[in-house]
C-alpha cells in the first residue's frame, strides 16, 4: 500500500484524482490539501479519513475540530507533509505557487511526484529538474500533452526523438476575431468547448497562455531546446501530443478527452490498468484536423515561448502577470485583451535575473502581485 499525499485534493484535479484512486488499488490517502472550500474537505475527510490534512486558513481549524485529524495549515503545513516520513507519493494539484517549496522538499526527500500544478516548473524549472536529478526522482506529468509525450516516449531513449509537438484545442475564441474578442466577458473563457477544469487554467485556455506555459514545462520535463517544441492547434482534441523521431515516424496518444487517463497513468506508471471506466474511444469516422497556431490573435503564446528562450526569472514574471490579470478579469475588473496588455508591459518593464535562486524567483513573484494589487478570488 502506498501513502498517497494529494495538494489541492478540492479542486478540479483534486477530485478526480479522488475518483481514480476509488477504482484503483494499491493506494491509501494519507493526507490531503485544500484551500478555503472546508465543506468539501469534510466530506473528503469522512470518506477517505486521511491522517493529516492541510488548509490554507488557520481560522478554519476551528472548523474540524470535530474530525479525527491532524489539521496543518498554509505554506509551513505542505512543508510538514512534505517532510513526513510516512507519505510515498505526491499528487501537486493546486493551482498557483503556493506548493512550489513544498514539492522541492519532496523531491528532497526523495517522494515520487505526480504534477499537475504548472507552476512548479514554469516559475522553477532549472531549480526542481536539477533537484530531482541529483535525488533520482522522477517526475510524472498528470498533464494530458505531457503525459502523452512520456508514452510516446516509454521505453524508447530520448535520443532518437527529435521533436515534440503539444497538441492545443485552441480554446473556446479560436474562430473569433480581435475585435469580438474585446468584449468577451469571464462566462465565455470559462466555456470551453473540450475539457472541463479548474477557472484559471479555463482562462490561460482561451489566450493559448495554457500552450505557452506547457511548452516551457515540457522544455524542462523532457529536456528539449523551445527550438524542437512544435504547438499545433487540434480543435477535436483526440490527439493529447505527439513526437517525432529522426527516422520520420511519428508517435500520437490518443482517447477521449478526460483528466481520469493522465491521472491514472501517472500514479501507475509505467504499468496500466483497467482502473475508472471512461468513454470509449472509438476512431472511426472521426476527422483530426491539425493547424498553425495564430500568433498575431494570441501573442501571448509566443510572449511565453520568448521567455521560456530567456530563462531566469522571465517565465516567473510572465506567470506571475498573467496569474494576476486573470484573476482581475474573472472578477470583471478589466476587459478579456487587457490580459495581454497587463502581461506584456510587466514582462517588457522588469529586469531579468540568470540563474536565479528560489528567493530571487518568489522575491519577484511576489512583488510582481503585489505592484499589480492581485486580488485572487
Ligand atoms: N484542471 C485540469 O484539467 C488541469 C489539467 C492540467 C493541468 N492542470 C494544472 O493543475 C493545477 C490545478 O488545476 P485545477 O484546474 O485543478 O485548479 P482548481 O480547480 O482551481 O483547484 C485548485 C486547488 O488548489 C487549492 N488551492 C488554491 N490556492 C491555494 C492556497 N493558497 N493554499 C492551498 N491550497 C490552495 C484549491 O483549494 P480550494 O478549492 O479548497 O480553495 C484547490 O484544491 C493548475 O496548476 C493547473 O494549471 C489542471
């Protein structure tokens, strides 16, 4: 039985992992996270009764005082589950920076990780890659287009592909012009027309910064110069991304549009099972249509290709930005293409840094929210 710690156990990932590990055996939730949702996290704490869970607030701890559980809470908690002797393995699914020094310690003590959250290696890459290197950890993608360039790539040596190509939907505006695009409200981002997931990643959707973050997060993963890394607009989203080879093949992963796969996969790999049932895949008849991504309609995936290029500090300014712009639009406070421009004039205005420490990164993140005033919701 492995100890299964899940960071962010109430959001979109969070529950879905929940529903894998109900098909699956082998594992036992020892403790989980979450953020301010505490009547989900006791409905979580009742049937899965972990040892240890861990919230965002130390004034919601008067909350549990019913359940028998140890309570952590925020940074100083995920750096004490972290740090526990008892947990195996890590599913990172929280959505922003908040587990970042945390998933590092794991990686420290040598916990096998499952990521989710894009941050880790967006803002921190060179730090955790070279952190899981020198510990012998690997890293497993629960992302759909990472996880599908590892299968591509199982039990074949990285030498012998030459390119990965991360497939995108192209989000709910792909068919929309600039000018339509203006005077989209937060309720068209969050209608997605393939996958249905957590509200930020819905938004960094729809102006393809989603693409941009999981280029540079496939760069570190998987070791590839930004020069290799093809984006490739697939509206059906049955190819989840593929690789080419120096012999001319190609290797695609396919299947339904569903985070249950991924997720399996990781906390299996690299065996497979039966596991949680979902539809069907069935190829016939189906069109795959494979597109340039329009870099003049959504610059901010280029924007984040460029500073994934520069290195350093530049991919945690281009996050931080983005992160708090979404944020300022979900809650009507500007309009749907002033996220570009909030991102672009922080990315052209701030200094970069090469090799950066950790505290240079944060100390960066941090001020970046705070001359933009983030208001998370
Ligand atoms: N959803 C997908 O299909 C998908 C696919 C690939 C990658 N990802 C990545 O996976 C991550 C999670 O995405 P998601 O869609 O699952 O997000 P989500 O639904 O918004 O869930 C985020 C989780 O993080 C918790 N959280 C947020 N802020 C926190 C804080 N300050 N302290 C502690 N916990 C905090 C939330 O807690 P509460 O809800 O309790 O506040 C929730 O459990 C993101 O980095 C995303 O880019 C998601």
């Amino acid at each position: 039985m492995q100890n299964l710690v899940i960071l962010g156990s109430t959001g979109s990932i969070g529950t879905q992992t929940l529903e894998v590990i109900d098909k699956l055996n082998g594992f036992n939730i020892f403790a989980l996270s979450a953020g301010k949702n505490i009547e989900l996290l006791k409905k979580q704490i009742e049937k899965y009764k972990p040892e240890i869970v861990c919230i965002q607030d130390e004034k919601d701890i008067k909350e549990l005082k019913n359940y028998n559980v140890k309570v952590l809470f925020a940074k100083e908690g995920l750096m004490e589950l972290a740090n526990d002797e008892k947990a195996d393995i890590f599913v990172v699914a929280t959505s922003t920076t908040v587990s970042v020094e945390a998933v590092i310690a794991a990686i420290k003590n040598k916990k096998k990780i499952a990521l989710a959250n894009k941050e880790t290696l967006v803002m921190a890459g060179d730090i955790v890659m070279k952190t899981a290197k020198e510990n012998n950890v690997s890293i497993i993608p629960i992302d759909s287009e990472h996880s599908a360039i590892l299968q591509c790539l199982n039990n074949l040596e990285n030498e012998y592909a030459k390119r990965l190509w991360i497939t995108a939907s192209g989000g709910p505006f792909l068919n929309n012009s600039r000018d339509e695009m203006q005077n989209f409200k937060a309720k068209d981002a969050l209608n997605h027309p393939k996958w249905n997931m957590g509200k930020k990643i819905t938004v960094d959707c729809s102006t393809l910064v989603n693409k941009g973050l999981e280029v540079i997060e496939a760069h570190h993963l998987f070791d590839f110069d930004y020069d290799n890394i093809k984006v490739v607009i697939h509206p059906q989203s049955i190819v989840h991304s593929f690789v080419e080879f120096v012999d001319g093949s190609f290797l695609a992963q396919m299947g339904v549009a569903s985070m249950h796969i991924p997720i399996q996969y990781a906390l299996t790999y690299p065996s497979r099972f039966e596991g949680i049932k979902t539809d069907s895949f069935n190829p016939i008849g189906k069109n795959l249509e494979f597109l340039e991504p329009d870099l003049e309609k959504f610059p901010l995936l280029k924007l984040a290709i460029n500073c994934g290029k520069q290195g350093g500090i530049m991919p945690a300014i281009y996050n931080a930005a983005n992160e708090t712009a979404v944020y300022k639009f979900l809650n009507n406070q500007i309009n749907f293409l002033d996220i570009e421009k909030i991102v672009f004039e922080t990315v052209e205005n701030t200094n970069n840094i090469t090799n950066p420490t950790l505290e240079e990164i944060f100390e960066i993140d941090k001020k970046i929210r705070k001359d933009l005033a983030f208001i998370a919701e």
